[in-house]
DNA sequence: ACCGTATTCGCAACGATTGTTGATTCGCAA
DNA sequence: TTGCGAATCAACAATCGTTGCGAATACGGT
C-alpha cells in the first residue's frame, strides 16, 4: 500500500474524499505486515480514534481493493484477512493457529501448467499450508485453532 | 473420491453409519468432475432423494473431508467449494464467471521458497487466477458475476 | 429381532458482511 | 467562504453460508 500523503491524492482524483476515519485506516494499514481481518482493523483504529464504525471500516477496505491498494485474501474458511502489501509474494498459512505470514517465491513464472485450454492467467497465487515454528515447538501448546465439534464426543 | 462401495467400506470401519442419503452422495461426487457448492449438490441430491435436508448434505461433506475422500477449497469469497478429486493438482479460477476448473502443474516442487523460518510445508496449493475461454469469447457476455453495488451510481 | 447409538431433519442461531434510512457533519471545488 | 454532495453514525434489519440443538428415526452388530 502506498504511503497515507499518496492515497489522500489517489482518493481524492477518484472523487472520494478524505476524512479523519480514513486517514487512520491509512496509516494503520501503511505500517502494518500483518494480514488482519476487518474486526481486528476495527478493533485498532478504535484505539486511536474511539466510534468509528465497523461499517465505516469496510467502506473504506472496499475501496482499498478497488484501488488496488489492499489485497483480499480467502485463506481459510471465515473472514477475509486484508494484505497491505501488494508486491509479489506469496503465503504461508498454519493449520494449528491460523497464521498467515509473507513468502518471496522464485520460479513461479517456469510452472509448467497443462491444461489451460484457453484461459488466460493474470495472477499467480502459492499459498503453502503446513505447521509454523511456533506451532511445532510447543507441539500442542500454543495452536489457538478450534478442534471440530461436529461429531459427538 | 473412492468409489461408493469402497466409501460404505471405510465409513462402517470408522463407525459411521451407511445410509441411503449417504448414498446418493457418494454416487454423486464419485462421478462429478466438478468443484460444486453445499448447495448445488444438495440440489442434484434433491432431484435423486426429495427432501434430503441441506444440513445433512453438511454433515456428509465434512465426514468426507475429514476422511480426506474430499477436498474443500476457499477460493472465492462466498461458499466453500468441494472437489472429488484428491489428486495433486491445482486450479484456474475465472474472475469474471466464477468457474473453477482442475489443472496439472509441473514444477511445483521445484519453487525457489525463500524466508521459511521453521515452517513446515504440509501442502502446496496454486492457484491461476484470470479469465476463461467462454468469458473471453462473448467478452462481457456470458460473465455471471455480480459488481459492486457500494457505491452510488 | 433387538437395542444402543448414529443419523436425520427442521429450525434456531451464529459470524461475517452488506443494505437502509434519516439526521448530522464535513470535505473540498468553485 | 459558501454550498453541495459525500461521508459518517446509529441503529437496525437482512443476507449468506454454516453449525448447534433436540426429538424422532433408522443402521447394524449381536
Ligand atoms: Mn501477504
Ligand atoms: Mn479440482
Ligand atoms: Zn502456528
Ligand atoms: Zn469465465
């Protein structure tokens, strides 16, 4: 995501106006590596400026897609998680807690893809699952994903 | 998927029950080359087993899931999708239209990963999103996704 | 055939996200 | 500076996909 002065400019050559609540998202979202969900970016936008909406907050991620500013990633089942950064990278998602950190890839574009059939490819997604370093350590300690209470037990 | 007679097989050995619901399903997926909804298989379910609850077709999909005879896949906002086919093989995506269809990838295990830090890969998932040949085609024709109607127009 | 237990089904409830509406405020172009 | 349209908020209602719950029913090992 482009740096808060940037995005003022960009908003507002589209017509959309800069207000206090957005220019907290700004900045929030700028210095932010984290891949947070909508609640979790409303929970610290309201630490800085108390009342703002939930619904203000997905108003605004909306439009940070549409730019292309924010990327919306569906990783698990649940809620969106929201990506600042927009460069190419890739993802790592644990099974046992639900992290979803960045991964820089190489050889991405020497995939060797059958079957195409016509569909023309725009982007690329790796997202590689598996058990974090924090997860393996404490090998059941730290993992804060709930088991399925589906079936009876 | 493993063929119906073979699913009856492993679902008494686990202690699940093998009913005329189950059935159907697994007559359905076995011989599905698609990335269905919940929904619409409750819906060919229908067809074959009137009144067969959508809440029991939930209840069979996350059986076989959790047997590892069936994939569930995030790949769209909205409804999981579940794929019959575990083997290893990746997805396009059609942006405009929504269509998931299978595709072979060579060269997976040859990606370059750089800033793993203890993480342990379990799984490889790629994902090529873009447009498919129908949608390509008639260019704005045959596209069944709905836009954004945030904003006011 | 019997019986314990899994399953089914319908409905309620859930979490995530969006629609609405009206009153109020506010950004910003002219 | 002013005026207009956009944005916010509150307060809900609604939607979608999925799961929880409970009473009735049906598998299947014996
Ligand atoms: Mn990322
Ligand atoms: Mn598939
Ligand atoms: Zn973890
Ligand atoms: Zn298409």
């Amino acid at each position: 995501m482009r740096p808060p002065n940037e995005l003022s400019t960009a908003f507002r050559a589209i017509g959309l106006k800069v207000t206090p609540q957005r220019q907290v998202l700004f900045s929030l979202l700028h210095d932010h590596d984290g891949h947070p969900s909508a609640e979790s970016i409303h929970l610290a936008a309201s630490a800085v400026m108390p009342g703002i909406s939930l619904r203000t907050v997905y108003q605004t991620l909306n439009d940070l897609v549409a730019m292309g500013e924010l990327q919306q990633l569906q990783l698990t089942p649940g809620s969106s998680r929201f990506d600042p950064n927009v460069s190419d990278h890739h993802h790592l998602v644990c099974d046992r807690c639900g992290d979803v950190r960045d991964v820089y890839v190489g050889g991405v574009t020497g995939l060797e893809v059958q079957g195409l059939e016509g569909f023309s490819i725009a982007i690329t997604d790796v997202v590689f699952r598996g058990t974090c370093a924090t997860c393996l350590d404490g090998s059941s300690a730290t993992g804060t994903r709930t088991p399925d209470p589906t079936r009876p037990t």
